[in-house]
C-alpha cells in the first residue's frame, strides 16, 4: 500500500474528529482547536503511526485524547438555548417539520451531552462516525468487549432521557 499524505488523512478523517470533539466537548471553537491539535500532533510525529491498527483508530485516539484532555481542564461546558420560532398560523406538518424534528435533534444533543465522557465517545464514534467497533476500540484505547459494553449503556441512557419526550411528541 503507497504511503498517504498528510493532506489525504486530514480530508478522510477531520470531519469526524471535529464531530467526535463536538460531541464531547459541546463547543465548536474548541472543536476546531482539537481538529488543529490532532492534525499537528501528526504533522510534527509526535504520534507516529506504527501500521499495528487501523488508519482510522488512530486518528481518532489522537484527537480523543486531546478532547479529553481539554474537558478535564474544564469544569463548565456551554450549552447554546433554541430560539422558539413563530408558530401562528403554520400548517402542522410545517410547524412538525421545523420545530419538532429540530427539536428532537436538540434533545437527542442534549442527551448525548449528558452522557459520561466515555460513553460519549464510543456514541459518537460508533453511532454519529460510523466506525466498526475494532476501530472505536482502537481510537479509545480498549477492548472490543468494552466498546460494546459503553455503547450499550450509553443507548440506554439516550432511550431512557429521549422516553418521555417521545411519548410526548406522539413520534
């Protein structure tokens, strides 16, 4: 297999890294440091590929190490309110299409970002990244077993907290 450049694992794997970091971090700004940080720590070989994984495990490792990282020296996460649009005089399915599903999205965020870090994480990699779960065990440093084990907690809580509101919606 040819070498990959620099410039063909940032296009593969930056997206992903930022939406892990999203998720675990809950600000974009920070997200962006991360993104920037991984992509460095790469660039400089301060994280050198061994070729004993997948490409993708370890990009994420990196970057979910540098999120973790950046969360332990935070105490206080920002969350963003939603603005309630207008809603007099809108047809149901137009105030279900722009209110409810939104705002399911928003609760099911919330949800997420109500999760322990490490549950979060094999979510968000899983679930929102859709890596296989060798690669979810590699990024985040554990067996396979364990992966499995964080995602199955972590769907419970989400269907647990998303419950009521579900119920509520009539969805």
């Amino acid at each position: 297999m040819p070498p990959i450049s620099l410039t063909e694992v940032f296009d593969r794997f930056a997206d992903g890294v930022y939406t892990l970091a999203v998720r675990l971090l809950r600000d974009h700004h920070l997200a962006e440091d991360v993104v920037a940080d991984t992509f460095l720590a790469i660039l400089r070989g301060r994280a050198p590929y061994r070729g004993d994984g997948s490409l993708a495990g370890w990009v994420y490792r990196i970057g979910y190490r540098r999120a973790i990282a950046l969360l332990r020296r935070r105490r206080e996460l920002p969350t963003a309110d939603a603005e309630l649009l207008p809603l007099a005089d809108r047809p149901a399915e137009a105030v279900h299409a722009e209110v409810i599903r939104p705002e399911l999205a928003d609760r099911l965020d919330a949800a997420i970002g109500e999760l322990p870090p490490t549950l979060r994480a094999a979510f968000v990699l899983r679930d929102v990244n859709e890596l296989s779960t060798a690669e979810v065990s590699a990024a985040l440093g554990i067996g396979e077993s364990a992966v499995k084990m964080r995602l199955a907690r972590a769907r419970a809580r989400l269907r647990v907290s998303l419950k009521e509101y579900l119920r509520e919606s009539h969805l």
